[in-house]
C-alpha cells in the first residue's frame, strides 16, 4: 500500500463545524472502502465525544503517542470501521511539556512515519495557531479548511493561510496544499451566494465543487455519538457528505 494522504481540517475560528466535517469524511471514506486513520488533536477532544467515547476515561490517546509514553499502534482504536486515536483533556498540557523539547514542531510527522496499513489520516486540529496546529501543519500534505458562506468567516481566513505559508517556507517545503470546504450553504440566501461566489472567484480549483448544505441533522448527530451518515442516512448531510468523499478520492 503507498503512503496515506494525511490531511488536516484547520480553522482558527470555533463553531464552523470543523470537527463534523473530519467525521463525517473520515466515515464517508470508510464507506467507500478506503482505511482510515482518524486523529483527534483538539484538546476539547470534541471528536472523541462524537465518536461516543469519553475523553475522561481514555488511557491510550495522541497524548500518549505525542509524549512517548505509548507507541501509535498500541493506542489506536477500531470504531465504525476505522481506526481511531482519540483525544483526552491531557492534550491541553501538551504545548507547555514539549516547549523545550529540540523540533518538537516534528513530533507528530515522526510518529506518523511508519503508518503505511491506512489511505487516508485525517486530523482534527484546534482552532488555534499553537504547536499542536503547527504539528499538524508540518506533517500534513493537504489542509482542509471548512468554510461557512458568511462575510466574517471569510475575513478570518487570512490568519491561517498566513501559517500555513510560513510552515511551508521554515517547516514543510513540499506542502500542505489547502483546499476549501463550503459549509452551511443555503442556496435561497443572497449573502450566502454572494459570499460563494466571492470564495470561487479567489480561490478557483482550491475549493472543492461539492458543498454542505446547511442541515439540522448533520448538526445534531455529534450530540448522538454518530456521524451524519448513521443518524440521518437519507438526509442532504449524509447525500452532500459522500459526494464531497468521492471528490476527495477523484481529486487522489
């Protein structure tokens, strides 16, 4: 099997679904006969709830794998048919451990080298621009940024595509290409298409041709322990989410 696609979902601005859309990804790829790795990296460890686990009660976690204390394979899990390494609220300390530790700016792409049994890696990044985001940064190909059709969403792009060029030019010299995901869209709001068209016009083949539509059930499944695709099958979350994977996997 050739190396995964390793692929973060950052953006520095909370409440864009960024966590809903690595999961559903990572299950909609699973769904379409890929293996995946999915990584919680946010010390809110919101995707580790998603997944209907609890984040207070996990031993084998990325803290674990980040700080040496517990190889990758011993720590992942198999939920819904994929591989799984959770998150646990230590993650937050993690930044302040490593401060002085010699390119600790390396450690995740280094404890990533030798995964070659999976496709895809997602990552689930804070929504910040600290050593856990830059980590994810220097060990990524692609980042994924879900983007809500709204003015203010967009204004705060800058700041991220700001780091991920500075992480190319000091950290990573062969990527991580970003790519844009246009979540929350709804075709009968005005703003909506005109910021749409705005971010097409900018940004051109970086963003994906298939969008999230705004819907409540890809909302409310997290809350559930479920992906959309589990908890509302038939929805336009569950239909816009397998097509966004089959994009993901032509775009391969």
């Amino acid at each position: 099997m050739s190396d995964p696609d390793i692929i973060a979902f950052c953006n520095q601005k909370g409440g864009v679904g960024k966590t809903t859309c690595a999961l559903n990804i990572a299950v909609g790829l699973t769904l379409l006969k890929k293996k995946v790795l999915v990584i919680d990296f946010d010390p809110q460890a919101h995707l580790t709830y998603s997944l209907g686990l609890d984040a207070h009660n996990l031993e084998g976690t990325i803290y674990s794998v980040m700080n040496g204390t517990a190889p990758l394979a011993g720590a992942v899990m198999e939920i819904k048919g994929m591989k799984v390494l959770p998150a646990n609220l230590n993650l937050g300390r993690l930044e302040t451990e490593l401060s002085a530790v010699p390119k600790k700016e390396m450690i995740l792409k280094n404890r990533l080298a030798d995964t070659s049994d999976v496709q895809y890696i997602i990552i689930d990044c804070p929504p910040s621009s600290g050593l856990l985001t830059v980590n994810a940064l220097v060990a990524c190909h692609e980042v994924f940024i879900p983007l809500q059709m709204e003015f203010l969403a967009l204004k705060g792009m800058s700041r991220l595509l700001t780091l991920i060029e500075d992480v190319k030019k000091k950290l990573n010299k062969d990527g991580p290409v970003y790519r844009i995901i246009p979540t929350r869209y709804d075709a009968r709001k005005r703003l909506n298409n005109a910021i749409m068209d705005k971010v097409r016009e900018r940004f051109g083949d970086r963003v994906f041709k298939n969008v999230i539509r705004e819907n409540i059930a890809v909302a409310e499944a997290p809350s559930f322990g479920q992906s959309i695709f589990e908890y509302a099958p038939r929805s336009h979350g569950a239909e816009d989410y397998l097509a966004l994977c089959r994009e993901i996997i032509r775009r391969r």
